[in-house]
C-alpha cells in the first residue's frame, strides 16, 4: 500500500457525498488520499489497510456528522492517526455530536477546525481545506496526544492482546500484570516516559 498524504475519515450514510467532493478537490491540487471507498485490493485485510493508511497519511480529516462517534472504526481511526502524530482536520456538519466520553480529548488544540454541509463542498470549505494540507506536517506545530491516544487504543484491545502488549515492552517485564483492565493500563502509563513514549506508540502499531 502507498502512503497517503491526506486520510478522509467519515460515515457513509452521513456524507458520501461530501467525502466524494473533497476526495477529488485534493487529486486535483496533487495530494494522494485514502478514501474509504469500499475497492480494497483482493485478499488484502480491509481493517488494517484502513487503519495504516490513517496512521501514514500526513493529514487527517475527519468529517464529524451526527453519527460519526457511533462508530467505534471512526474512533480508532482517530487514535492511530493521534499516536503517530498527524495533523488533524476536524470538518463538523450539523447537527455536531458531543465529545464521547471516553475520548475527551479529541476537542483539545490539535484540531484545525472547519465546517461543512454533507450535501457537498463549497468553495470556502475548499479553500479552507487546500490551506490546512498546506501547513508544515513538523511535529513541532502539532500537539502531543500520543499518550492519550495509546490509552485509549489499550482499552480496546482484548485481555489476551493487553498481556502480549505487556510482554513487548522491556520496562513491564519486571512487573507482573494484575487481574483488573484499568490497572494494567495505569501501570503501563505510570511507566512511560518520553523516551519510552515512542516505543508504546510502535507497539500498538496495526
């Protein structure tokens, strides 16, 4: 798979027609974009196409509808972009749903943000958007919610997947994990440091 620059990430029955309109917007000022689209290559594994190429792509823009935080795939899609580091765009189309609960996060400083009509782009929007994948992808002007964004995708992981995350990071393996979720998860998070920041993030890689 090649890397995009810009991700589109969105709900179908909310704004196909918007994420089509800007999916070509951006061909045409020579950005290559990943567009859910529902064409994934024969025999490739559609969950981790969907969420590497969100973790790659330079520029993340969701396209926050009313149903968009239902979908717990939007929600991951986010975080991985989160833990890499990308430069969110954040486009609301009434009516904007509240922050979820379990993601509080996502409405802080990192989010360039926008709004949009799901019936289409319209020139400002458009504009709006050219100029928002024009701006540096340095790490130096984007805000840091790695850490946040690894809490969350640990709590969606499986107690089997929890324990092999444990196992792949040197600093855990003088602890033994306890019985509870939480705790395990506030045990690895008591133990990053910036330094092994980086490493936590790899590991939860798709």
């Amino acid at each position: 798979m090649s890397i995009p620059q810009v991700f589109i990430s969105y709900r179908h029955a909310d704004c196909a027609v918007l994420a089509a309109d800007m999916y070509y917007s951006l061909l045409a000022e020579g950005q290559s974009v990943f567009l859910d689209d529902g064409r994934i290559a024969v025999g490739a594994d559609a969950e981790q196409t969907y969420l590497r190429a969100a973790s790659h792509a330079e520029y993340f823009i969701a396209l926050v509808s009313k149903n968009y935080f239902q979908s717990d795939f939007c929600k991951r899609e986010i975080a991985h972009a989160a833990r890499c580091r990308r430069r969110l765009v954040r486009v609301n189309i009434l009516p904007v749903p509240p922050v979820p609960s379990d993601m509080p996060w996502i409405d802080g400083p990192n989010w360039n943000k926008q709004r949009g009509n799901a019936n289409g782009l319209d020139l400002g929007l458009e504009e709006s958007l050219l100029s928002a994948v024009r701006i540096s992808s340095s790490v130096e002007t984007i805000a840091d919610l790695r850490k946040e964004a690894c809490e969350f995708l640990m709590e969606q992981l499986s107690p089997g997947e929890l324990e092999r995350l444990w196992n792949r990071l040197p600093w855990m393996r003088d602890f033994s994990p306890g019985n509870a979720r939480h705790q395990n998860i506030g045990s690895i998070l008591r133990e990053v440091t910036t330094q092994r920041l980086p490493m936590l993030c790899n590991a939860l890689a798709p």
